[in-house]
C-alpha cells in the first residue's frame, strides 16, 4: 500500500503505511480484551439493582462471606481498570480516524459528526435500555479532546495526567469527607457535619428505594413504565455522570492519544521498558487496591465506604494498573495468534455491537418480557451468565467478520458519520 502522511500539526506527521497493520491488530486484541472485561465489572448493575454495583448490602439475594471475598477480587482486578483501558483505546482510536481523514483530505468536522452519532447510540442506549451507558459521556468528552488534537503528543500526555491528578484529589477529598461524616464518630462532630450526615443518609436511603422500585418496575415486565422512570427520575443524571467522568475520561483519552502517537501500539517505544514498567504498574497498583478493598471489608462494606473506595481511593492505584495493563497487553498483542487470541480480536473489531448487544441480551435474560431473571441471581451466578455471554461474543464475532466488512452497529455508525451506504459483505 502506497504511504500518506498527515498533514504537519505541530509535530504530528504519522505515516498512514504497513505500519497501521501492526497498530490496528493491537487495538483489536486489546479493545476486545477490555469489552469483555467492561461486562465482567457491568455484570452485577445488569442483574441486580444499581447500587449493588459498588454496595453489597443492596443485592436482592443477600451476599455471602465468599461473595465478598468475589467483591474484593473483582475490586482488584475488574473496576474502573477495564472501563480506564478502553478509554485510552477510544482516545487511540480518535487519533487513528483522524490519521486516515486527514490523509483523505478530510478535517475534524468528520470526526465532530462521528462523536455526535455515537452520542445519539448513548442517549438510546441509556434511556431506554440500561442505565450503565458510557457512550454520551465518551461522546462528550470526546469532543473536548479534538479541539486538542492538534497539541503535540507530550503535551497531551502531560495534560492528561495532570487532569487526571486533578481528578484524585477532587474525589478523593470529597469521597473522605462523605465517609467521615457517615460512617465514623467525625460525623457526631459540628453541626456542619452532622447535617452532612443527615443528608447523606438521606441520600442513602433515596437510592436504595429507588433500586428497589427498579426491581419492581423490570421483574414486572411493564417497559413502559421502566422507560417512564427513567426519563423521569434519571435524566439529569447525565449532566453528574459528565462531571463525574470529566475528570478521568477525558484525561484517559489524552494519554491514549499521546501513546498512540508515541508508537506504543506499533514497537515505537522500547519493549524492555515497557515490559518492566507495565509489571511495575500492575503489581504496585494492585497491591494499593488491595489494601482498600481490605479496608472496606473490615469496614463492614458500608454504603459510603464502598462509594469513597471506588470513586475516590481508588483513582491513583487504578491508574498504574490501567497504564501497566495497556503497556502489557500491547506487548502481548502480535503474538496472541492462537484460537483464542484470534477470537478476541475479532470480538476487539466488533467491540461497538458487543457493547451495546451485550445490554440487549441481558434486557433479555433480566427483564420480566424475557427470562425475568432480574435480582433473583446472586453475584456466584451473576458470573455465570457472565462466563456464557463471553463465550457467545467469541463465538459469533469471528464468523461474521469472515463473511462482512464491519460489525452491525460498526457499519451503521459508519454510514451514518459518512453519510452514505458503504458496502457490507465481503
């Protein structure tokens, strides 16, 4: 294939060449590592009320001394680690469309129409299939980093971080103060906290409720009145999840697009450093997390607690595992050949469809419509179901893109960016 360029934007010049075979089978290996990781970490919100996510005390089904045991593991390795890894790949992915539009002529507006349709997917997808959704606030946030694409690839890194280091100690201090004010004698300790505390259980309360009315709304089977709720009760949470994200999304995205350029995907940086500081960041923030997941148990798995581990304590040994994963698994990647290496790949390619496919089908095991499964498993077999939708996005994504171009939603969210039919079968 004859080699293009980008045109030159304050040192971005990057080769569109054989190179991109390298880079774009790397992608596919990791992204489908994180799809199927990202239900992994989902799979308990599809099944059981929101808050049981993080509170244990909020399953339906009660929780066992070896469900917690499963909550610390998964804790460890699962939270916010997969959803952080694919963000960094969906900011890579933002610097390779870009690559191959601007060697086509084209200019960010392509990419601006892009994130707007994938905004629309996210508003569908939140409102009237699971509330989880990470596709508006990757849309948004996505289009605040194409106004810095242009910006050099250090300093995109650097902005990154320091966006992120923003970010843990915003949480971070506010996840303490809620849990000093709930869960400790602190909150017994002036009235400004004592009415914190007030309002936090208030708080507390509200949400617990309104799982329980989520349980009732899905087991019954009444759509309508699920969707009724939530456009009712759960619009304005799209603006919190914003902010909350704000300041690791796009951050995330930053640093993806800064080691995209770097050559991490490609063997643009030395694999023995990587090697080395990818176990580094595994390993240290692995143990950091384990230590917090320890403490929440000896806690007692309290309601704030749980929250200040997963949105606050959390954000600094999350982020050394997120940066030691994506710097192993890139390594990893060309050589991940064999049956089960391809098929992750595969599924990497498709990994749009089997995001959003994968809320379609637990609608259809959890909802009262279909199987009506919704809070009678607990988190044991909750992995289950887990263990069997993995299997089905392995088995169908490599079939398929055998025989087609794209994806299902990959080639209607490419049609619908281009404006045009592109060709589906091979």
């Amino acid at each position: 294939m004859a080699s293009a360029a980008t045109p030159d934007t304050e040192g971005l010049v990057v080769p569109v060449s054989a190179t991109n075979g390298k880079r774009l089978a790397s992608l596919d290996f990791i992204r489908g590592f994180a799809v199927l990781g990202i239900l992994a970490a989902n799979i308990v919100a599809f099944g059981q009320p929101f808050a049981a996510y993080m509170y244990p005390a909020a399953f339906t089904t009660g929780h066992s001394p070896a469900e917690d045991w499963m909550w610390v593991a998964q804790f460890v390795i699962i939270d916010n680690k997969m959803r952080g890894l694919f963000t960094l790949l969906f900011g890579a992915g933002m610097a390779l469309f870009m690559e191959k539009a601007w060697a086509r002529g084209s200019t960010r507006w392509l990419q601006a129409r892009r994130l707007a349709w994938l905004g629309l997917f996210g508003l569908v997808h939140y409102f009237l299939i699971w509330r989880g959704d990470i596709l508006f606030s990757y849309a948004m946030c996505g289009l605040l980093a194409l106004l810095l694409l242009r910006m050099s690839a250090k300093w995109q890194l650097r902005l990154g971080l320091l966006g992120y280091a923003a970010g843990a100690v915003l949480w971070g201090g506010m996840m303490t103060m809620m849990h000093l004010a709930a869960d400790t004698p602190a909150g017994d300790k002036g009235q400004a906290l004592a009415e914190m505390r007030t309002e936090l259980e208030a708080g507390k309360r509200e949400s617990l409720a309104d799982g329980e009315l989520q349980t009732e709304l899905i087991s019954s089977g009444d759509y309508g009145a699920y969707v009724s709720h939530m456009f009712g009760e759960h619009a304005g949470d799209l603006g919190f999840f914003i902010i909350l994200w704000l300041f690791e999304t796009l951050p995330l995205m930053l640093v993806g697009m800064a080691i995209y350029r770097m050559g991490l995907f490609s063997g643009g940086m030395d694999s023995g450093r990587m090697r080395r500081w990818g176990w580094i960041g595994l390993i240290a923030g692995g143990l950091c997390s384990l230590l917090i997941a320890l403490w929440v148990r000896d806690e007692g798995f309290t309601y704030y607690g749980t929250q200040a581990a997963m949105v606050g304590f959390s954000y600094v040994p999350r982020l050394a595992m997120i940066m030691g994963l994506i710097a192993l698994l890139a390594l990893w990647a060309p050589r991940a050949t064999g049956w089960l290496g391809q098929r992750i790949s595969y599924a990497g390619r498709a990994a749009f469809t089997n995001y959003l496919g994968t809320s379609i089908v637990m609608m259809l095991v959890f909802h009262g419509w279909g199987l009506g499964l919704f809070g009678q498993l607990g988190r044991t077999e909750l992995y289950g179901v887990m263990l069997v939708t993995w299997a089905l996005m392995l088995a169908w994504s490599k079939p398929w893109l055998e025989r087609f171009r794209y994806g299902p939603l990959e080639w209607l969210w490419r049609c619908l960016t281009y404006g045009r039919i592109f060709p589906l079968r091979r």
